[in-house]
C-alpha cells in the first residue's frame, strides 16, 4: 500500500511538471523565428536593419517586458514612459544617431507602481539629444 501511495505521489509529481512546463514557455518561443533573430542581432551589434525589422514588429498594446525581451534595455531615457534606443547608423543629413523612441503609457488609473507601462507608439527617426 505504501508503494501504491509513493507511486501516485510520483505521477502526481510527473504530470505537474509536464503541466507546468507547457505553461511556462516563454513568450520568446511563440516569436516568429525572423524576429528572434533580429532581436538577437539588434541587442548584440545594434544594427539598424534589425532594429526597423522590430520596430515594424511592434505593436501599441504591448508590455514593456515584452518590447524589452526584443530590444533589450534602452540606451536613454529623457522622460518616464519614453525611452531611446539607438542603432549603429547615423543620418545622412543631421549626423545624428538612427534609433527608436519607445513611448508608454499607463494602462489604467491605479497606482502607477501597480500599472505596467504599456506600448502607445515606436518611431525610427534621427536621435539628435
């Protein structure tokens, strides 16, 4: 009897980890193979064509966590909820750097602590600050 209950404890235990592995796969895994890649080159060598490629990608709605798991951190940030991220290039005219500004918002009037910054617009454009 006391095998039969340490068996069940153990295909308890299988089934919980098989349950909770297909629970926890990450975000990443659902990207399309293209967009992890450029994710990866763009938080690797910061160049520019990854960095359109995701920024084409995106979409407002999007969690900062998730905007982050493909860009990675930002170079600069000049105001809460705005956020600079820069490229290997530079623009042709201006001399400034090539880059994507990230603006958040708050999804909802709770404390803005308990409320995640959520994706409203992503620009390239020249980065001249």
């Amino acid at each position: 009897m006391n095998s039969l209950k340490q068996w069940k404890w153990c295909l308890f235990g299988c089934l919980m980890a098989v349950i909770w592995g297909g629970f926890s796969c990450s975000s990443a895994e659902k990207l399309p193979p293209y967009i992890r890649e450029a994710g990866e080159s763009f938080q690797k060598h910061r160049d520019y064509a990854s960095l359109k490629t995701l920024v084409e990608y995106l979409r407002s709605g999007m969690t900062e966590a998730e905007v982050k798991r493909l860009l990675g951190e930002p170079d600069y940030s000049p105001i809460n909820g705005q956020y600079y991220y820069a490229s290997d290039s530079t623009d042709a005219t201006t001399g400034f750097v090539l880059g994507a500004v990230v603006q958040y918002a708050r999804r909802d009037s709770t404390p803005p602590e308990a409320s995640p910054w959520i994706l409203e617009r992503v620009e390239l454009m020249p980065i001249g600050e």
